[in-house]
C-alpha cells in the first residue's frame, strides 16, 4: 500500500460577492498515483450536495505556484506574493479558488517526501509490476 499525504487547507471561494466564502478542503496526494493531487471540496460548495474532487498533475500547483500554468479544465496561476489562484472548469460553470502559497507549499513538500520530483514514472513501473504479479 503506497503512502498517502492529506492535509487540510484554507480556500477562498472567488466571486462577484462583496466578500470571498471560506471553506476548508482537503489536499491529497497518494503515491500509488503520483503524478497526480486532488483537491477535495465539501459538499456544501456544490451544486448537488455533494463532495466534489478535481484531479490534476502535481506538477501544476509546483510551477502554478512561480508562473502561469495549465491548460484544459484547470488552470494555476500566483497572485501576488503570498497566494495562488486555481481556475476550474465544468460544464456547469467556473470556480476561482485562491489558496495561501504557504499551504500549498506544505503540501508539496509532503507529496515529495513520498515520491519525489522526476521519480514518478519508476514508481509507477513498480506498480504496474506489483499489477502484474497480482493477476
């Protein structure tokens, strides 16, 4: 069983609001995935009651966090000094989402720890070994 990283973070739900909507979400990383983050949100911040959870490359929060990243249905951008601003689009609409780089930075550092930058793939060929031990 590969590690797993989760940790809670503070996001600002952006929008034409006199004030931006704090919740809290989840960050998670799972070395058994390890190219990949997901952001967890609450059910009370969807359209259906329901959890929802984006996927993306770990690497896009990484250089979302320096410079203007992504492309698709998310998008990671800084602002300022001290946050960073995620983009998410559905066929429902789009979602701003602003995070402190203190979280994020955190987090990253933690998803490194399981599996660092560059080894991704010879993780993944070891799980794909164990996959084909098991069948």
């Amino acid at each position: 069983m590969s590690p797993v990283v989760e940790q809670s973070a503070k996001a600002r739900l952006i929008s034409d609001a006199p004030h931006p909507r704090t919740v809290s979400v989840l960050l998670r990383y799972d070395g058994s995935d390890p190219l990949a983050v997901r952001i967890v949100f609450p059910p009370e911040v969807s359209l259906d009651d329901s959890e929802v959870v984006w996927v993306f490359a770990r690497e896009l929060v990484e250089v979302g966090l320096r410079e203007p990243a992504g492309d698709g249905d998310v998008h990671v951008w800084p602002c300022g000094r001290a946050q960073t601003v995620f983009e998410f689009s559905a066929p429902e609409g789009v979602a701003l989402v602003q995070f402190d780089n203190a979280s994020l930075r955190r987090f990253l550092r933690s998803s490194f720890a399981v599996v660092p930058a560059g080894q991704e793939a010879d993780h993944l060929e070891v799980e794909q070994h164990i996959g084909s031990l098991i069948v």
